[in-house]
C-alpha cells in the first residue's frame, strides 16, 4: 500500500460514530490504475443498515430534527467550504479508487461543494401555497421531510451524486443513510468526516459501505426508510423499486442512458467538436449522460468523423495520478464487457456485404501501461446503423459510433429509437428547427448548441424510458425530497 489514507477506511458511519461492522468484514479495494490492492472497506450487512436507520431515525427525533431551514442551510454551505478546502485531496482519492483523472476529479469536488452552497441556500425558500377554498376556510400546503432518506449510489461518480442527492435531501431536511459503491467509496468516506467536522450533527449523515446485494438491498428493503434515491443500473433499479413498492416507498432511479448529440449541416462546427467527443470519453466514457452516439447529417459527416477521428488519435491514456484524457476503467469486469463489445463490433462489421461499420480511429495505448490496470483503447466507430448493437446498448466505456441521417425526421427516429431517454444535444444555426427537436426528443435534458454531460448543478435531471424516473438536481430536487401536506383551516 504506496498511498496513505486520511482515515480509517474499514469503519462505518452510525449516528455520528466511526466504528467496525456489527460482523467486522471487510472488502478489499484495488487501484484500477494498475490492480493494486489499495486498502480495505467495511462489508456493511443488514445489522449495521438497520443500526444507521435507526440513527437516522433518532437524529430527525432530535437535534437535525429541531433545526429550521436556515440553520439547515448554514450547516451546508459549512460543508461546502470545508469541500473546497479538501479538493486536492478529494480529487486524489478519487484517481487511486475510481482511476478518474485529476483534473475530473477537482471537477467533480468543486461540484459537490457547489450542490452544497446551492442546496443550502435553497433550504429555507422552498415555500408552500394558500389554496382558494370554501368561505370561512384557509387552505394551504407544507412541504415537509420524508424521514430517513435511502441514497444508493453508483462508483462513477460518487461526489456528484453524493452532492445532488444528499444535498437536496438534508436542505429539505431529512435524514440520510448512504450505501457508496463497492467498487469505489473512499470519497463518500472522506465526504462523511467533512460533513462531521464542518458540523452536521449527527445521525443526519450516515455511511454504510457494503456490497449491493448485502447492505444495498438491506437499505431498499428496510421498512425505517421512507424514500429511496438510486442511481446505477437498470437491472438494480428494477429490484430497488420492487422492495420500494412492498414499503410503499417513493423511488427515484437515475439510470444508464444512449444519449445522441445530432449535428446538422449547418452547425457551428468548431465551437461542436470540441464537445463531441469530450462527451464521450470524460471519465472514460463511464458516465451515464455519456454522449455514446453522435448522429451527423451527411452533408457535414465525412467532415465531422474525420475531425472527431483526429481528436482520438491525439489522445492521451493512462494511470489516473499522471492526469491523462482518459484513465482504466473500474475494473477488470467492466474493461472485460467493454472489450466484449469492441469483439462484437468486429463480427457485426464483417458481417453481410455491404456493412459499413468500421472503426475509424483508436487511441494507441502507451507502451509501459502498468500490466494490472484496466485500460481499453478510446474507439470511434463509424457506419453504424441504428439497429447495430453498439448503437443501442449502454457500452460504458470509451466508445463512440458515429450515425449518419438524411433529415430531421430521421434524426429523431435514430435519437428516440433506444430503450433509453436520459440526455441529448442538438447542434444547427437554425432555431427554430433547435426548438422543433427539444420539443420532440424522448429524453430528460435537451442541450442546444452545447452539450453537458450531467450537467448543471441548477438544471433538473433525470430520464424516461429505461433511463428511469424523478428529477434530481435544481430546485425540483427538492420537491422529491419531501412531501407535500394540504392543511385546511375553518375559523368562522
Ligand atoms: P449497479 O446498479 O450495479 O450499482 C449501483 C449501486 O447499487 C451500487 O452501490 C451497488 O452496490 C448497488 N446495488 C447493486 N445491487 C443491489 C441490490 N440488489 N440491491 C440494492 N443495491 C444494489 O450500477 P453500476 O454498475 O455501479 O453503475 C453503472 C450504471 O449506473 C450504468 O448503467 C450507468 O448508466 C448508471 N448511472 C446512472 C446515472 C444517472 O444519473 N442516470 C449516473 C451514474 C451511473
């Protein structure tokens, strides 16, 4: 172990307390930069999960719980000036865990500060209404707290989701037990001492780390739990909202995504290409809002492919601490699956006369990778078809398909024809015709002339179709994070 940790990586965090497991397991955690084992994790079970919703539980009984919005509000932008101060460091944990550059890393740190100051200065101007009633009555709302507040989250990136669902949730006033990922936790970790130090009293931030199956589904599952925010795949999304709807829990699911970028002919193209590909290959393309298939109108498109192609072939691979474009993969399961498609893509290609599915550019991995680390090469692929397996699977990796169309009809055909509905961007000078494809794109955020992958601490996210339901991020955010009570008065 070359990289010192700043804590204590194998404990959890109940009601304010670090502590080891109720069955002191652990797990290990490696390094995808070159598979080193990097440290070990707590193996949270049901018992510790049942002991954090039960902190959780006791801290709205009390202390957090007697807070107002205000002090709420205080007690958050606290932490998000002690995240600020911790960049650096943040950013380094999440190289050595997630293999993510440092750059992308600082990124994402900033943007957990930024969810902190935005969700607390939110907290108290989330107002309730007076309704028009029946003469001789006031009627109005409050918009009130779930409770104790489930957040399952993904390892590709911990700080945003941790910042855009535990923000929301504690500016609303809830209490928050946290399942990180098993693959990467240390920044939730790191995130929880922040939040303790900067103040948060306790119980109102509770860390469980654990396996999915193991303490993820405890969480779902657990009846002291009165909503749940889930991010990661559709297939778990599936079973978190089958145990929700046995409690008769909300749910939101921030799930995967295909998501197009189209380029008409008349798009500015260099203020585009710029986001085309970046879109694509940020965090190794492992981001849900990933900008996997760029769809090109065939008056720009031999233009378009090449200039993209020259971007791959300058890019630059490598471990996450030497700050490259882009970094491993997770892990040596996820490279596999990565690989897997680029094997398919190769058979899909050579099959049938006539198939002009190629590839067109491949970043070369550097000579002297470290051997243990899970690096694929960044791959452009053109003369795919809408139907081709790449250009409707969620690859989650480094890998973009170019998808050429004739017209706007077409265009949306291709865009909207995926099980998905996440995010997409429209490139034209033409205005309205940006308006006509905003308006019938099947996604949850449309970006004209730019394009943000996740983007926006301020703007509403979230899918439709199997890219799943509910707002995140933005003022909406916190309206899922509490509940709405109607109180009619008679007083004459
Ligand atoms: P995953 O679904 O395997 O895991 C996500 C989280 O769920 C982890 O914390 C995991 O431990 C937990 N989990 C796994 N099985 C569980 C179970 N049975 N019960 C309860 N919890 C369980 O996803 P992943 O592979 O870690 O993440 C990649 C996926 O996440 C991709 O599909 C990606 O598109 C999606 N994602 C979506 C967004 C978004 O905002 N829409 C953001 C990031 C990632």
């Amino acid at each position: 172990m070359n990289h010192p940790m700043p804590f204590d990586t194998t404990q959890v965090f109940i009601g304010g307390v670090w502590r080891a497991t109720d069955a002191g397991q652990q797990l290990p955690l490696h390094n995808p930069s070159d598979g080193s084992l990097l440290t070990h994790i707590a193996r949270g079970q049901a018992a510790d999960v049942d002991a954090a919703v039960q902190a959780a539980q006791t801290a709205l009984d009390g202390p957090w719980g007697q807070l107002t919005a205000t002090e709420r509000g205080r007690v958050l932008m606290k932490m998000s000036a002690a995240v600020l101060l911790q960049v650096d460091e943040l950013a380094r944990l999440e190289a050595l865990d997630v293999g993510k550059p440092l750059k992308q890393g600082r990124a994402d740190a900033v943007a957990l500060a930024r969810y902190l100051e935005f969700y607390g200065g939110a907290a108290d101007k989330v107002l309730g209404e007076t309704i028009p009633f029946i003469n001789g009555y006031t009627a109005l709302t409050l918009r009130e707290p779930h409770g104790v507040t489930a957040h399952i989250v993904p390892w590709n990136y911990p700080m945003q989701i941790i910042g855009r669902s535990v923000g929301a949730a504690l500016a609303m006033g809830n209490a928050c037990v946290l399942k990180p990922a098993e693959e990467a936790c240390l920044t939730a970790l790191a995130f929880a001492h922040i939040a303790q130090q900067a103040g948060l009293p306790a119980g109102a931030l509770n860390v469980v780390p654990g396996l999915g199956e193991e303490a993820g589904a405890a969480l779902a599952s657990h009846p002291g739990v009165r909503h749940i925010s889930f991010t990661g795949s559709v297939m778990v999304g599936g079973l978190i909202q089958a145990a929700a709807a046995r409690n008769a829990v909300p749910v939101t699911l921030e799930l995967g995504g295909k998501s197009p970028q189209l380029v008409f002919d008349d798009a500015e193209l260099d203020t585009a290409l710029p986001f085309l590909v970046n879109a694509g290959i940020q965090n190794a393309g492992q981001t849900c809002s990933a900008a996997s298939r760029i769809l090109v109108q065939r008056g720009v498109l031999e233009q378009v492919t090449e200039r993209m192609a020259e971007r791959y072939r300058a890019l630059r691979v490598g471990p996450a601490m030497d700050d490259p474009d882009v970094g491993p993969l997770i892990s040596r399961r996820q490279q596999e699956l990565v690989q897997g498609y680029l094997s398919l893509l190769r058979d899909e290609g050579g099959r049938g006369a006539g198939s002009s599915l190629r590839i067109v550019a491949q970043t070369p991995l550097p000579a002297g990778l470290p051997a243990g680390g899970c690096y694929v090469p960044p791959t452009l692929v053109a003369g795919a078809s809408a139907t081709h397996r790449i250009a409707q699977e969620e690859i989650f990796g480094p890998v973009q398909a170019v998808i050429a169309f004739d017209d706007e009809a077409q265009a949306l055909q291709i865009a909207n024809g995926t099980a998905f509905g996440l995010v997409a961007g429209v490139w034209t000078r033409d205005g309205s015709r940006a308006m006509r494809m905003a308006r019938k794109l099947q996604c949850g955020q449309v970006f004209i002339n730019n394009y943000g992958a996740g983007g926006g601490i301020e703007l509403p996210f979230g899918g439709v179709k199997h890219s799943g339901h509910g707002r995140e991020k933005g003022f909406e955010a916190l309206y899922g994070f509490s509940t709405l009570k109607t109180v009619a008065i008679k007083h004459d």
